[in-house]
C-alpha cells in the first residue's frame, strides 16, 4: 500500500486511519498470499467503495457548498447518476455458453412465443444454460452413485466358495461350469446323451482339473518325458498328460491313484482335438475362491501365488516314473509354506517360470481378493459414507450443543436450560394465534399519553446535557463493563475524533445554537421537538445490566390488511425494551390497496399514527432517487411523524406506551397517478430509502431534501440525531414480535460488537389450517434449529430471514472513538441498490431473495464478523395455506438460495479451511440444492430396491435411517413438544414435494422474476416489473445538500421572520413533560 494512501484495512473491513498513525507513516503491508485485498481500486474487491469514500473524505474534507447542487455531483465519485447502458464489448464465456446451448432456438422462434425483447431472450438462454449445469450436476452424482462401481470394478464374475460347490457344477482349473443340462457324446464306458454329473459318472460336485489337464504351455521345457516314458509324446515333447485322469473330491481329500483305466491308458483324458474344443468353448459360471482363513486352516497344502490358490499336495499324483521335473516342485511342496503367499519367495526367472507352470497345472481356486478398481470403488463408498455421517453427525451434535450451551447464555441474560425450555414453551402457546398476545409488562403512568407535566424545551436540553456529559462516576468503564454504544461514548468521551474526517462528532444530541454557522452545527433546532418527546433515560440506567442501545423498528408494508398491520405494530409498541430506545418506522410501498381492503395501505398505517409533527394534510412529497430503471429512478415520497395510535380494545390503556412512529409513503411522481400503483418500487427500495440515508448521515454526505426531512422528522419526535441510532429491526408487515425479542436482539449486540445481523426464530400461527401449512411446521422448526443453529456456532448464518432479522447499523471499533459503519457502509449500499439486473442471475439476486442477498452481501464484505441465530427472540407469521400460493412462495425462495450460494461459495475467508470450512459446506448445500429432485428419486429407489432385492443393502439403509432419524432424535433433544415428532412425519411423507415437486417447479421458472400470488392487490398483480427500463431518468429537480446546509438554510429562514418573537414563544413553552427525581430513581419507568 502506498505511503499516501489515506485509508487503512483493518481486519479487512474498516478503510480507517488514524490522523496520528498517519503522520507517523506506519503502513500495513501488502498480503503475500492475496495480493487483490488491498486492491481498492478493483470494484469487484469487497471494499471498492468504502476506499472511494475514505478518499472523497480525505481529499474534500468538509466541502460546503452554497447553492443547490444537480445530482451527478453527490458524493459518489465518478459515477453518473444516470448511467446509459452500453452493450459490452466482447462476450463473457458464460454469455458464449448460453448461446451455444440454446443454437436451436433462434430469436424469431423466441419472438413467436411472446418474448419479443432481448432481455427476455437472453434470460431464457440463460435458464436453459442454469438447466444444463444442473443436468450435468445430476449425472455427476448419478454416475458416483450408481456408475462408478461398475466402471472401476466392472462385471464381476460369480464367485463360489470351495467346498461348497453344488452338484450343478464341475470343477475344472479352479473354475466351476455349469453342466447341468449338458449331455456327453458316445464314448467308452459312456453313453450318448449322458450328463456327467449324474450316473454314472457322478462328476456333479467334483474336480476334474485332471480330466482337462493343462500341457505344453508354461510347463513346456520343465516337465520333459524320461527314456522309457508310457505317457505318449512327439518330437517336440509334447506330452499327453502329466497326472492320472482321474475326478477327485473338491476338498482335495482323494488319495493318489495311478491305475490304469479298464478300458484304456489315457481314457477321459480328453486328449482329442475334438474334446480340446469342446472344453475351450465352454464358459465358466464362476469361480472358485478360498479365504485366508481357509488357506491357513486347511488340512490341504494350500500357498498363493499372484492370486492363484495352489494345492502343492497335488504335486504328488506326478507320474514320476515317466516324467523329469525341477527339484524346487519337491521343495516347495517339503518347505512347509501351508497359508503363505509365494508371490515374492520366487524372485529369480527360473523360479517364477516354475511357478506359472505350477500355476497351471495344481491351481485350485483364487484367494478372495478385489481388483483395484473394486478397491477403490470401496475405498470412495466408505470415504463418502463416512463423510455423510460425519457432516450429518457434527451438524447433530453443534446443533445440541448450541441449544444446551450457547443459546442459554444469548440475549439479556443467561438463563438454566430449564428456563430455556419453559420460555420456549411460553412462545410456542403464544404463536398457536397469531392475533394472541404476548405478556406485556405494566406501564409506569409517567409513560403514557396524558397528564404530564411541562417543562420548557430549554430545561430539558440542559437537564439531558448534564445528564450525559457531566454526570461522571469515578470509575465509568466499570458502569459500562467496556460495552461500547454512541450513547455511553458521548458520556465518557464527549469529543471524540470523527470516525471519518478526525473531527468531533458525537456531541450530546440535545445542544443548540440557532445562529451557529453550517461548519458548527451538531444537531437540528431543539426548539422544534415535539412537546410530548419520550425523555432520555439516563445513561445508567441498564434494566438487563447491558447499555442501552437505540433501534430503528423498520416495518415494509404493500397490501397488508388493518388487522395484519395493527398486530405487527402492536407487537413493536408493547416489546418490553424501553420506548426512549426504539422508533417506529414503516415504510408503505406505493399507494396500494389490498386485495379485500377498504382502504389503502398507506390510509391504514397513517390512521395508527396520533399527535402528528405536521398536519397529514399539509405534508408534501419529495423527490429521492429510488432502485428502479428508467424514469421509475425518480420517485416522491411523504414522511408522517407522531405516535403510535393504538386501538384500545386490542391493547388495553393501562398498557398502552408512547412511541414514535414515522411513517414514510411512496406516492411517486405526479406523472405516475394514474397507475395501477404508483410509487410502488419494491421491498428493497423501501430498504435502501433507510440503508441510504444512514450512509449519507454517517459520512456526512449531500443529501436529499426527503433525506432531511427524514432527519427533521426523527429529531422532532425523539429528540435525537438519526446517527444514534446504532440498530434496525426488520420486520414484515404481516410478523408479530415476541415482547422480549428486542430487548434479547440488542442486549446480544451490545454484548459482542462483531456480531453485524442476527435473526430470532419464525414460528407459524397456522399450523392446522390446511395440509400445505401442516407440512411446513417441521420444515420452519429444522431450518432454525439444525441449519441456523449449526452456522451461529460459526458466526455465519448465510439466510437472515427479511421478516425478523436485526442488523448493525455501525460498530465501535477499538478504544479511540472510532465507528465501522456496518448496514450504512458503502459497499453495502452501493450493491444492495444496484438498479443494474442485466443478467438472471443478478435478477434472481436483486429482485427475489433481496432479504438473503443482503446477508451474502454482509459476509462477503465483512467475512470474519458475525451473523448469528437467537432463539430467545422470536415472531410468528401466516405462512401459505393453499398449495398455489406455497409454489410461487418457494419459487422465489429456492431461486434466491441457489444464487445467494453461487455468491457465497465463493467467499474465501469464511471461517476454516478446505473441507473444514463453512465454504466447504456452502459448496455442499449448493450442490445438493441442485441435486435436491435426483436425492429424493434415488431415496425412492433404494427404499424399493431394499424391498424386493437380496441380499438387502444395509449400509444404504442405515445412512437413510440417519439421514432421517437424526432430526428426530433433533426434536427429543431439543423441542419444548412432542408434537413435533408427528410434523416431522408429515415432513418426510411430503419429501416428494419438499425435495422434487417444488424445485423441479422452480428450476424451470429461473426466467420468472414475478412475486406472484404471495401478495394480492385490488384489480390484481399484473403490472410492469421494477427493472423493466420506461423512459429516462430526470435528475434535474432532485436538490442534493448536507444535512448542516439545508439546516442552516431554515435557520436562517426563521431568523428572517423574527428571531426574537420565536424565542419569547419557546421560553414560555410549557409543552415538554418533565422527568422527575422520582422517574429516574424508578428505571422501570423508561
């Protein structure tokens, strides 16, 4: 890195460097072993745009601009705020590919089948192209399966154990032939049409290797005639035979027998052509085999020579008296070798040559023995058999091992495993309803709407500056036990250095000065909060002895019910973590009305919204940039401050606390009125709305007039800068929180500040409402309690649900002030709203499973943080309870994991390494993802095959059983019921949907970028895609300051319309409740 660099990689996740470290020109070197880490400049490096802003930082430093600013100028480098999309260059091997596989399907013939646009074409290749791998997958696994074997191993021959031939078979050369139905030719002493095996031959069982005798071949040159030889001979010395042509017993109990036939010498022992050719064109059924067991404890003098059993005691029916032969057959057979192998005894040529002759002429059998193909076809079985189980064993027992350890010690307190499991038990009879509520703890009347009494703005902020700065112990760290929040740092620390620029930032939130310049200003005008603003507590005051941390409830809504959406909210509002830390946030995605609804969605949210900032009627909209293409890039929105609204008979007053609440709507322009949904842009526009905006608060950028307004509205209604904020809660609309999930989620990140995100446990409200939800039950409950819990050991949960999950909005990093911006880092924000989906995957990404993208993003660019699971915390929700519904629902889910893991396996520094390592298992989960409909036919197929065949597989079936019955034996260690035992039945009678039904169904809608029937409009779904590019982007009316600009602008708007007036009006104002000596002392207030 070079010694001007003004950013500095720490752990691979900050660009921060400090202004003395600079100076004193201490450099990190350069990584030896991937020198593309420190390669800011590549955008494909996971800190590309983190090192843009840290060098915008450096080289502008705090830029003031006067006038309004056009939007290519926001901050973000080089980048056109309107980019023109230019073909590429040269195609990428991917693109080649897909052409290539997809050659018979012209664009005209596409055209013909309604997809006119290239865009469409090309994603349709592309799903083809998906196809093929996936094709190519499942024959890889097809083939090691099932293939492999009998590749390496080839046909194997029917073996048949010595001594236990049957009568069917003759035994000739250690090899046994089926002659059961054979019939001999007219012969002496034999009739035509006679079978041997039986009289009167009785040859069935029996060896007649001497009947067949092998001569001339090896043995030639060896075993030669004497003078006066009777065996006949020819010139060459070709003999006729060597032993007695006689049948012998086929364990080798027949005493030698040299008599000569009765009808003459030589007779059976088919010397003739014809009876040569007859025995060659004979193929043997099987062969014989002996065991090292029968070698060694035979009564036989049985040796092995390169895999041949040999019988050295038949070296004794040697006719002698005829025949010369080497001294070594005698030593051999006198050495007493009975149960060795001779192979490497006979090492000279003479030796060996004497040993294949023996081994054609006494050879009995072969020793029990694999090739090495079959060897290593048992070596790959038992390797992949061990591995499966280890995988399936170690994710079993680091799942109990997360229950039973680790996830008693989470959240705001540790707690006995009995607890655990009671307080498991209490969430599952609260999530049977899904309108059930919680238990909500008593409010102290101080907390509620009503009959406080006022104070002056003025009392308050200097009550709350004293509070924060002043009010120091002699041993804070102690107070704090070294947890680290924004507002424990501004007590301890009160000017700490600018996470970015060196300069001080975290002053107290409630300072004031209405006629400081733009360079001076830390907060907005105080004297604009909201009379009834929920007072601080003070910085103490730690009801589960972690600090207190303030949180964003960050709710997406599009056509959400009133009931749905006053649950959720009900939820959020009665969490037992204190209201002074927490705000409300709902985000209403279009003017939408649902499907049955009386009203729109933005109607419903804003009639729970009470004591508004500013009237409803007189909120405008402003212009943002949104995620979209074309002209949908620009979009309006209005922002609604208040409080929370509730309804009394569904929480009673005594209950009911004060919390505020912001509202956000995505109107849209007045150009898209008439629309079926105007302003509508998608979830995670709605996301990137907030991720944005903490972006350009934290680094201090230009932004938008809605970005300020967003900033004037949460300091209206808290009291406090939004760069407090360390938190955000994600929650669906139609997903109801646990009361004491918040406080557990941010007591675990105070806790430990490398944990970025976590997710609490989705419970379903309707189990029994149909057999689509039934089948669910066991699949929501394994999921979080096998696959979750196994990751959360290894701080890399890759799937944080979009319906329940808490991520880090930024996190402290060593003792100096310093702050890694985490949810609100560039790198983060930049890729999450990229409006570029160009390719299926990025489609698949960015508008299916954006909720998981965000968390592969997360581990991508920070890999050595943490995302966990907490099982203390929990919601439940509705899942689909009609099977249309449940298929287009997993379609998106299925396609987005497939994608969300190609991003993920590829992340190198995930925690261990090669087959150790959570990439390692990252790679396993995709491929049997993809292999998911080949796992369930193969499943099916062995399940039968264990039916009908013989002998029974049992190693396959005891990996089956495993499979199966270790989530199972899962739910008896760990689940508060024993009904789980009965969904998990259900589970694995409904594996052909889970496994081949619903992935079939989503491979082959790749192409399908729709969200389907998951959520219903009135007058329907039907509409243009977000991505779909309409016109062009007009940024021209888009204003683009910091947030000390537009600031100082209303000051000075105000200042002009008669300072003096405003100020009597606030010394006299008597609107803000006061905090008494007798709240403070009562935290249980707060």
């Amino acid at each position: 890195m070079a010694a001007d660099d003004e950013y500095y990689a720490f752990d691979n996740e900050s660009l921060l460097r400090s202004r003395n470290s600079a100076n004193g020109n201490l450099q990190r070197g350069e990584s030896l072993v991937r020198r593309d880490r420190n390669d800011f400049t590549n955008p494909a490096n996971p800190h590309h745009y983190y090192a843009q802003k840290a060098q915008q930082q450096r080289e502008n430093g705090q830029v003031q601009v006067q006038e309004s600013i056009p939007l290519e100028d926001m901050g973000r480098g080089k980048k056109k705020s309107a980019p023109t999309k230019e073909p590429p260059t040269s195609l990428s091997i991917w693109q080649v590919y897909c052409y290539i596989i997809t050659f018979w399907a012209p664009a005209p013939l596409l055209s013909l089948f309604g997809m006119a646009k290239k865009e469409r074409q090309f994603a349709w290749r592309e799903k083809i192209a998906l196809l093929s791998v996936i094709f190519y997958a499942g024959t890889i696994v097809a083939y090691l399966t099932f293939g492999f074997t009998k590749t390496v191993c080839g046909s194997q021959v029917l073996r048949l154990r010595n001594n236990e031939v049957s009568g069917s078979y003759l035994i000739i050369n250690g090899k046994s032939y089926d002659l059961d139905s054979s019939s001999h030719p007219a012969a002496a002493g034999i009739e035509s049409g006679t079978n041997v095996l039986y009289p009167p031959i009785n040859a069935g069982g029996m060896d007649a290797s001497f009947l067949f005798q092998n001569v001339n071949g090896n043995c030639k040159g060896l075993i030669t005639p004497k003078d006066n030889c009777s065996i006949p001979y020819d010139n060459d010395e070709d003999l006729a035979w060597y032993f007695p042509c006689k049948l012998t017993a086929q364990d080798g109990s027949t005493k030698p027998n040299f008599t000569v036939s009765e009808y003459y010498d030589g007779w059976a022992c088919h010397t003739s052509q014809d009876a040569r050719d007859a025995y060659y064109s004979l193929d043997a059924a099987a062969e014989v085999y002996y065991t090292w067991d029968d070698i060694k404890n035979s009564t036989r003098n049985l040796v092995v020579y390169n895999g041949h059993v040999l019988d050295l005691d038949l070296l004794n029916w040697l006719q002698t008296d005829d025949l010369d032969y080497p001294s070594l057959f005698d030593q051999l057979r006198d050495a007493k070798l009975q149960g060795y192998d001779i192979s490497l005894v006979l090492s000279d040529s003479f030796e060996r040559s004497a040993a294949r002759c023996l081994s054609e002429i006494i050879r009995v059998g072969e020793i029990d023995s694999s090739t090495i193909g079959c060897l290593a076809s048992q070596v790959v079985l038992y390797i992949s058999l061990v591995f499966i189980l280890s995988v399936v064993f170690i994710k079993f027992f680091i799942s109990c091992y997360f229950r039973w350890v680790v996830a008693r010690k989470q959240g705001a307190y540790t707690v006995s495993n009995k607890t655990m499991n009671q307080h498991a038990k209490d969430i599952e009879d609260w999530s049977e309803n899904i309108n059930a509520r919680g238990p909500i703890k008593k409010i102290d009347p101080s907390m509620r709407s009503g009959g406080q009494r006022r104070v002056s703005a003025f009392d308050l902020i200097r009550r709350n500056s004293m509070m924060l700065l002043n009010d120091k112990t002699d041993d804070p760290n102690d107070k704090f036990r070294g947890m680290t929040t924004m507002t424990t740092q501004s007590y301890l620390k009160p000017n700490p250095a600018d996470p970015i620029q060196g300069t001080s930032a975290f002053q107290s939130p409630f300072t004031n000065d209405l006629i400081s310049s733009s360079n001076n200003l830390e907060t907005l005008d105080a004297t604009i909060i909201h009379p009834d603003v929920v007072a601080q507590p003070p910085v103490d005051f730690m009801p589960t002895t972690y600090p207190l941390i303030h949180t964003i409830c960050f709710v997406t809504c599009y056509s959400e019910d009133e009931q749905g959406l006053r649950t959720t909210l009900d939820s959020l509002a009665t969490t037992d973590y204190p209201n002074s830390h927490k705000l409300i946030m709902v985000v209403c995605d279009g003017l939408i009305k649902g499907s049955g609804n009386d009203l729109t969605t933005p109607e419903i949210a804003l009639s729970m919204v009470d004591d508004f900032v500013v009237p409803p009627e007189e909120v405008e909209p402003h212009s943002y940039v949104a995620v979209a293409s074309g002209s949908k890039r620009h979009n309006m929105a209005k922002i609604y401050a208040g409080f929370y609204r509730y309804d009394n008979s569904s929480i009673e007053p005594e209950l009911q606390q004060r919390v505020p609440m912001i509202v956000i709507v995505k109107c849209g322009t007045p150009d898209e009125q008439g629309s079926m949904k105007p302003g509508n842009r998608g979830k995670r526009d709605s996301q990137v709305i907030l991720m944005s905006f903490l972006q350009r608060l934290t680094f201090e950028e230009r932004m938008t007039v809605f970005e300020y307004q967003l900033l004037k509205n949460i300091w209206q209604i808290t009291g406090l800068m939004a760069d407090f904020y360390e938190l955000v809660l994600m929650v669906d609309a139609d997903t109801k929180v646990f009361p004491d999930s918040l406080t557990h989620m941010a007591a675990e990140m105070v806790k430990d500040p490398e944990i970025m995100g976590l997710c609490g446990e989705t419970k379903i409200a309707n189990k029994g409402e149909s057999w689509v939800s039934w089948i669910q039950v066991f699949e929501y409950y394994i999921s979080h309690h096998q696959a979750k819990a196994f990751e959360s050991v290894f701080g890399s949960v890759t799937c944080l649900p979009g319906c329940f999950s808490i991520y880090r909005i930024k996190a402290p990093k060593g003792a100096d002030g310093y702050w890694v911006p985490i949810l609100a880092n560039p790198d983060i924000v930049e890729r999450y709203s990229d409006n570029d989906t160009g390719t299926l995957h990025k489609k698949n990404l960015l508008l299916l499973g954006e909720d998981r993208f965000l968390s592969s993003l997360m581990l991508r660019t920070f890999p050595k943080r943490k995302q966990v699971f907490l099982p203390k915390a929990a919601c439940k929700t509705i899942v689909p309870n009609s099977f249309s519904v449940l298929l287009s629902q997993r379609r998106r889910w299925i396609n987005s994991t497939v994608h969300n893991l190609m991003e993920l396996v590829l992340i190198k520094d995930l925690c261990g390494s090669f087959c150790f390592s959570m990439q390692f298992v990252i790679g396993m989960e995709l491929v049997g993802t993809l292999v998911l409909p080949l796992a369930i036919c193969f499943t099916i197929y062995v399940i039968i095959f264990a039916i009908v065949s013989r002998p029974v597989p049992i190693i396959t079936l005891v990996l089956l059983g495993v499979i199966l019955g270790l989530p199972g034996l899962l739910i008896v260690v760990t689940a508060s019921r024993w009904s789980y035992l009965g969904w998990m039945i259900i589970y694995i009678i409904a594996l052909p949907i889970w496994n081949f039904v619903l992935p079939v169904y989503a491979y082959w809608k790749f192409d399908d970028f729709s969200w389907g029937d998951t959520r219903t409009i009135a007058g329907g779904n039907k509409s243009a895609a977000h991505d779909e590019e309409v016109g062009e982007f007009d940024h021209s009316k888009i204003r683009m300051r910091t947030w000390r600009e537009f600031e100082k602008e209303e000051r000075m708007k105000a200042k002009g319309q008669g300072q003096h007036s405003r100020l009597g009006s606030i010394l006299n104002l008597d609107l803000m409740p006061e905090v008494s000596n007798s709240d403070r002392d009562d935290h249980r207030s707060f």
